[in-house]
C-alpha cells in the first residue's frame, strides 16, 4: 500500500503521514515536523529550497514540480514552472 505525502504530494510512501514516518521526498517527519507547522508551510518551505529530494537518489525521471501539478498544487508555484529540475 502506497501513500501520498500531504506536504510535498509525493504519491509512494510506503507508510502513511504520521507516527513519525519520515517522507523520502521532502524529508517531512510527520509528528515532529508538522507539530509547529501546518503542511502549507512545510510545502512551501520545500519549495522555496528548490525542492530537494530527501533520502538517497530520487526516482528516474523524477520531477517535484511535476508531482505538485498532478497533486493540483502547481498555481502555488506558477512561477517556478518550467524551470529545470
Ligand atoms: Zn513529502
């Protein structure tokens, strides 16, 4: 079972977004992380890094800006469309 990061949309976590599980795309450990911070804010703090692929390689062809437009989140980032990855 697969599980979509409500900070950075990344749609394969293989545990869902709590309890301490930590997202292998934006890095978000979920109960620490988002105690502070809603996940708007965590998104756009990713974002504002560019953002990065946490853990490891990220997967091939892997785009975040990709991931937040199939998620419906890309007119928060209209402006970093089409930049390179
Ligand atoms: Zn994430």
């Amino acid at each position: 079972m697969k599980f979509r990061c409500p900070v950075c949309m990344y749609p394969e976590m293989p545990y869902p977004p709590d309890n301490y599980h930590i997202c292998p795309c934006c890095g978000t450990e979920f109960g620490n992380d988002d105690a502070f911070s809603s996940w708007d804010q965590l998104r756009r703090s990713w974002a504002d890094n560019d953002a990065p692929w946490f853990f490891g390689d990220p997967p091939p062809l892997w785009n975040p800006w990709k991931q937040l437009e199939d998620a419906h989140y890309s007119h928060e980032f209209a402006i970093r469309w089409g930049d390179p990855p």
